[in-house]
C-alpha cells in the first residue's frame, strides 16, 4: 500500500484527472496557472490544501470559492470515490504519486521551476534516483540505427563514469541512452509524457526497477496516453532534473526536442546545454548550437566526460548576468560536477 498524505489527495482532488479505468474524469480540475493561484490563497490564510479537506473548512472553502467559484470547487473535492479506485489501481501497479507540499518532492524542480514545477508527480522506483542528477540525453524518436548504437554508447560512458543518466523514456535516442546506461550497471531517470502504466509493466524495465537501478517518473496521470502538449511541457522537467544535457539529433524549428533545448539554451538555462555536431548532425543541431547551445566534444571515456561537464559548469558559474542560474545552483550538484 502507498502511504499518500492529506495534502497530496487534496491536490489530486483538484488538479488530477483521476483516470479510473478506461474513461477519465469529466471534472473541470485546476490547471497549473489556477492552482497556483489556490496555493496563494492558502498561504495568506496560513493554510495547505488538506485543510480544504474534512469539517470545519466552510470558511476556507468560500474564501477560495470567490476565485473559482463555489460548484466547481464542491466537484473536484467530492471527487473521494474516484480518487480511492485510481489509488487502488496504482498500488496494484506499484506507482506512487506525490506533490509539491511532501518533503520527498525532488527538491530540483522546486528550486529550477518555482511555481512551473508540477503538483503532482507520480512515478514507480527509486525515489531518491530523482536527486542524483547526471547526464541528460535527448533526440528524435525516429533515428536510424547508427545513431541508435551512438546514443547507447553515451549511457555506457556515463555509467562507466557512475553518472547518473536523465532522460524522456521515449524511443529513439532517449530510450537507447537509458539502455546503454542500464546494461552497463549505471542508474537512470526516465521522465515520461505519458503511458506511465505502460512502462511500470514493461518487461524491459522491471529488473531495472526492481534493482532500484531505474525510476520513471511523470507530471501526469498513469493511464494518460500521448499528448503533444504533454510531451513539450516534460522537457523543462528533464533538464531540471539534470546537471548537464546533450542533444543528439532534433528536427529543426519543430517537435519536442527543438522546442525544449531552444527553451532551455535562451530562457531557462538551469545546465549547459551541449549538442552533437559535425556532417550528420543535421540543420536542426546546427542551428541551436547558433542559438548558444556548446557543440559536443565527443569525449571518448568517462574520465573525458567528466571533465567536459565540469569545464562547462566552471564556464557557466563564472559568466556574468547569470542572476537565475546562481538561483538555482547548489553545492551538491557543483561538487559532483567537478569530481567527474
């Protein structure tokens, strides 16, 4: 059974669509922006969501009813039954879930996003696998198999390096990495736009799991299948998770890959952000390595590798007018950097 606190049901009630077997729920939940216009509410009144929850709320209810109107919120925190049959169906399928007020939220997403960092995240595996940072790998999903074997070598060496490796879990270059990582005893982190259920029960990925090798976590609902918006939004989440980032092969001006490195090289810009050059690397790698991404040098070990992500941090730490970098840089993360 998965313990899930007071706050964490009370913010499922509100923003989770609480896919319960094959139809999910019609409920208007808060999206990101109105729940965290909730969140302040609560703490001007020096509340948390669970105290939305219970007798004794009427008052707190109607001071947060005149934001989003008083039905609305009487739907999403009647929604008890439900949220006891999607919480059966996960503890079935060994998938937590947790939110921004549990202590055990990846302290990376609340420092690099702030206030973008997801309510909720739910995931299955080694919790503590979300703080290691390492290595985050990036690419297409439709790559032929040269690059396949290039992005499976790229985990390897961050393995051999025991470098955590960060990535989306998608096929293609993400999924190569993460395998690369795992056959070569290394840990992983895949975050997931979608389909979480899916990959709980992929046979690929139950060893892993089951050696507290790999965790697969997402923002959004288990059952949730693919969503374009989805798949866009998750990039910040994977480079927050990260102390550095590669990326090996985007379609250029569009898909996910495009979108969160453009993103991440001229407006997040929590880690560096390296990517593969050279004749094959197509338009799309070329032009973000124009916009300020740092071309791959293509270390040919660990220890190489090592020292190609300190030499960046090093350059970043040091360049001026980095007033969010300094925000969100800490001394574990820089210590494992320089260590290699």
């Amino acid at each position: 059974m998965i313990a899930i606190s007071a706050n964490t049901q009370a913010i499922l009630l509100l923003t989770g669509p609480l896919v319960a077997g094959r139809n999910a729920s019609a409920a208007d939940i808060l999206s990101l922006g109105e729940y965290n216009r909730l969140a302040r509410v609560l703490r001007e009144r020096q509340k948390e969501p669970a105290d939305l929850l219970g007798s004794g709320n009427e008052e707190l209810i109607c001071d947060c009813a005149t934001v989003f109107g008083r039905e609305r919120l009487d739907a999403l925190l009647g929604r008890g039954f439900l949220l006891s049959q999607a919480v059966e169906r996960w503890n079935a399928r060994g998938i937590w879930v947790m939110s921004r007020a549990d202590s055990k939220y990846p302290r990376r997403l609340k420092e690099r996003l702030k206030e973008d960092a997801p309510p909720l995240l739910y995931g299955c595996g080694e919790v503590s696998l979300l703080g290691t940072g390492g290595l985050a790998v990036v690419g297409s999903r439709h790559v032929d198999d040269e690059l396949i074997v290039y992005a499976e070598s790229i985990g390897r060496m961050a393995a051999q390096g025991q470098r955590a490796l960060v990535s989306g879990a998608a096929r293609g270059i993400d999924r190569a990495a993460m395998d690369g990582a795992l056959k070569s005893g290394g840990v992983v982190s895949g975050v997931m736009s979608d389909s979480l259920e899916r990959g709980a029960a992929a046979p690929d990925n139950r060893e892993a799991l089951a050696d507290r090798k790999l965790v697969l976590a997402s923002p959004y609902d288990p059952a949730a299948g693919f969503n374009v918006g989805h798949a866009m939004q998750r990039n910040k989440v994977i480079y927050a998770f990260a102390d550095a980032a590669l990326v090996v092969t985007a379609d250029y001006q569009k898909g996910g890959t495009w979108e969160g490195a453009v993103e991440q090289i001229e407006r997040l810009r929590f880690v560096p952000v390296f990517v593969r050059e050279g004749k094959s690397a197509g338009k799309g790698n070329r032009a973000l390595i124009q916009k300020g991404g740092l071309p791959w040098p293509e270390p040919q070990n660990a220890d190489a590798l090592g020292e190609v992500i300190r030499a960046a941090w090093d350059s970043i730490a040091t360049e001026p007018k980095q007033e969010t970098l300094s925000l969100v840089l800490n001394e574990p993360v820089l210590r494992r950097a320089k260590d290699g």
